[in-house]
C-alpha cells in the first residue's frame, strides 16, 4: 500500500486500480536542483506518484502527477520517475497507465526538464508495439506534455478540465476560446482524433478499467476468457444493423460486449474491440446509421470512406498487428467522400489504411454486409490485399459501381429501357454476391443472422496463422 498523502492524483490511483493493490515506488524522492530558491519549496515525490497495482487481476503500471507539487510541472526527477517505470514494465511485460494533470515543463529546472520530457519520449517510442500504453488526461496537458498522450496507444480525457493542446487556444492567430476551445476534451475528440474516449472523471477512470482488461498485456500475450455465450447463437435482427455497424458488432460479439474508441471522429468508420469465443478481437467497419439508445436514428451519412476515416482505421489495424490481435472488419462502402478537405488527404489516408491491412499478419475475416465497390471496397481488408476469410451477407453488391451509373457510362447514348435492361444484366453479371463467390473473391455466402458463428469457427480456425514477409527494416507509408 502507499503512504502518500490523499491528493487527488492519489484518489485516482486508487479509484482506477482493485482495492489496496497500488504498491509506490520512489515515494521518497524529491527534486534535487537548487536554483531560484527551488531548495525552500517542499517537492514530495517530486510532484509524480508511480507504482504499480493489478485491475481485474491484471498487473499494471501507472503513474499520476499531482498538481499539488509545483503544478505538476515536470522537473528531472519527476521526469526519471517515470522513464524508470518505463523500464519496469518493458522488463515484466505490463502496460503503462499515465494520469496526467501537469502545467507543464518546470521553469526552474529549464535543461534539466527539457532533457527530462526527452527521455520520457524516448522510453515511450521503445514501449511501442511492446507494451500497451494509456494516457487518461484529468487536467492541463500542453505544450510538449501533449506529445506523451500522441506516442501512446489510447487517449482517456476527462471532459470539464481536461485541456489538451500544443498552442494553447489564446495563443492561435485570431482565436480565442470562447471562439473555439482547441483544447477541449470535445475538440481533441471530434475534430484532432486523438482522444478515444471522453466522460466525467469517473467514466474515464471506468474506461480505461474496461479497455485494460480486453487487451494483452504485451505484444506476446494473448487475451483469453471464458465464453459463456453460444457459439452458435443466431443474431435475427442483424440484416437491420448494415448501416449502423456499431450495433452490429455488439450484437455478434460475446454478451454484447464492443469498447468502442474514437467514436466522436470520422463516425463513418467504426473501430473497437469486441469479444468472440472468449478472444478480444479487433473490429473495424463502415457506417451509414447511427442510432441511440431507444433505436432512434440520430444521424445519417453517406456510406463512403473519409481521409479521416482511413486514417483512424489504420492506426488502430496496426495497432492490432503489433499486439497480435485478430481484425475483423464489416464492410459497406460505395466509394470515397468528395469533398475539398477530404481530396486533399484522401490518397495517402487510403494508402495508409491499405497498407495496414495488407500489412498486418494477424488473422483477418471480412464479412461484407451491404454495397462493397470499387477500390473503396478493396481496401476494405478485401482478399486481394489479404483477408483470410471472406464471408458476403446474401443481398450484398460487390463489383466496380452500381450496376446502373455502369449501365449509363457503357451505353451513354442508350434509352432508358436499354439503360435498365443492361443494369439489371451487369448487376447478375458483375455485381452479384454469387458472381463474385465464383470467382473466388467471396469465400462463402451467409444469410445475416448467422454471422455469429461463422466468423468464431474462421478465427478459430485462422488461430494458428503464420505469415512470411520480405525481410526489410520496416515500410515507408
């Protein structure tokens, strides 16, 4: 147990970790510079408590500034605090969990610091891939303090004071923040994507708690529980959830359970992760629909791919990969959003989720739910870029457009009753499931409702999956 006073970064340890397991270490160090008469001001634990604790019997790591001491600023000690606890939990295999609250870099100590928020980065980018990393953000968290959330794998943001920015909104040419608050947990969430998950302190507290169970420990663990749902259990009203695939996935996932992340950005792409056989697995689709609570539609979109909706599925497929979790993906796409802002990312966006895909060497399942056209489609975890397994829903569309706008380019100067005949022979031809199942690129038609257990017998199968790559260094999307 620890002695350190209840301040509020302490509370937070103990609301996040199972009752009396947070065990501190370096409780007594403190700051050592002396300069501008730093030595009269009390440092405990030089404004960072560190140690470790398990939640849900999982060991974890964490670390939780305390505002009380000098506003949380980081110094050298505070700083070394942290990076050794890097170093503890690279050697045992744990994930890391940072409660930030922090004004940021310590004046007083100006090199001293500096080199401090360097090694912190340092030990951060050596962790990736290795260990999970967490950051939960309780108050400030500016300047190069916004840099430690951006290197971790998943960002928490408490939303009343939570403040995340490089540039505090002030200091933005002709903005202020009762103009836009670039430093909200709302902004960051919506409009930067780099926070995955916002709420009351609570809530944060209770989100990283669920995500820290569903994941493995390091990148040579596996996630395993008992499955107390049927695996054969038949989900009947799953033909109605191709456009809000996020239903989707929790009805076909063990007990409904699906951690969505990033859900305030890109909402036109659906990342998470559910359970299946007791397995966590990742999961990644296209989304149309959005309902609430109630089934109340509450916002529509197009069934297209944004840059932003790229970028957030490949960042979260790799980080599948390098944590061995499987990657299933729904896919309902009719091709990419055509707007200015979105032109102006989308080819190296789509590229990078393409890369992604055909990179990741964890098994990969597609099951396609609706419309499935054109490169849209194929960068969708197609089997042309790598799926394992691909399963198609018995009305889905699968080919280069509609077969329609096909019809009307191929016999542009055709009357309507030509256009309609030849659409409807291209849509047998070219658009159907059945076409496309034989020609290989579909592994197998399923009616909807039995989509449960056909991707649970494909993972189970895929369990034992070894891929060989090129030898390189690493790629260059």
């Amino acid at each position: 147990m620890s002695n350190t006073a209840q301040t509020a970064a302490s509370k937070r340890i103990a609301s996040l970790l199972d009752a009396n397991s947070f065990v501190e270490i370096g409780g007594q160090i403190t700051a050592r510079s002396t300069d501008f008469n730093l030595s009269a001001t009390e440092t405990p634990s030089d404004g960072v408590i560190t140690g470790y604790g398990v939640i849900g019997g999982n060991l974890v790591y964490v670390y939780s500034q305390d505002v009380t001491v000098l506003n949380g600023s980081i110094g050298e000690m505070h700083a070394k605090k942290i990076a050794r606890l890097y170093d503890l939990a690279m050697k045992m295999g744990a994930p890391v969990i940072g409660l930030v609250d922090c004004a940021g870099m310590r004046l007083q100590e100006a090199t001293d610091a500096l080199n401090g928020f360097g090694e912190i980065y340092m030990k951060q980018t050596m962790a990736s891939g290795v260990i999970p990393q967490i950051t939960g953000i309780f108050g400030t968290c500016g300047g190069g303090m916004a840099l430690i959330p951006a290197l971790t794998d998943f960002t928490f943001m408490e939303n009343t004071n939570g403040k995340l920015f490089v540039n505090s909104p002030n200091a933005i040419a002709g903005n202020d923040t009762s103009k836009c608050d670039t430093s909200s947990a709302e902004f960051q969430s919506r409009e930067a994507g780099l926070v995955d998950y916002r709420g009351s302190e609570e809530e944060v507290i209770a989100g990283i708690r669920t995500l820290v169970t569903m994941l493995p420990a390091n990148n040579e663990d596996d996630v395993y529980e008992e499955c107390t749902d049927d695996l054969n259990r038949v989900c009947p009203d799953l033909a109605a959830c191709a456009g809000d695939t996020g239903i989707a996935l929790a009805q076909i996932s063990d007990n409904n359970v699906f951690f969505e992340v990033k859900a305030d950005y890109a909402k036109e792409m659906v990342t998470g992760f559910i359970k299946l056989n007791g397995a966590t697995v990742g999961a990644v689709a296209n989304r149309s629909e959005i309902h609430d609570a109630e089934g109340n539609l509450t916002e529509s979109m197009e069934s297209e791919i944004s840059a932003r909706g790229a970028w957030k599925a490949a960042s979260f497929v790799e980080f599948c990969d390098a944590f061995n979790i499987p990657v299933l993906t729904l896919t309902n796409v009719r091709g990419f959003k055509a707007t200015k802002c979105s032109e102006a990312n989308m080819a190296k966006a789509v590229a990078k989720m393409t890369y992604a895909f055909a990179n990741a060497t964890v098994p990969k399942v597609n099951v396609i739910v609706g419309s499935a056209y054109g490169s849209a489609y194929l960068a969708m975890n197609s089997k042309s870029i790598g799926a394992d397994m691909v399963y198609a829903w018995s009305g889905a569309q699968i080919g280069m457009m509609d077969a329609k706008l096909a019809a009307k380019i191929m016999y542009a100067d055709s009357d309507a009753a030509t256009i309609n005949e030849k659409a409807a022979e291209y849509a047998t031809l070219q658009s159907s499931v059945l076409s496309a199942a034989k020609r290989g690129y579909v592994d197998t038609i399923i009616e909807a409702a039995d989509t449960r257990k056909y991707v649970i017998g494909a993972f189970e199968m895929l369990y034992t999956k070894r891929e060989d790559r090129p030898s390189r260094k690493h790629g260059t999307v």
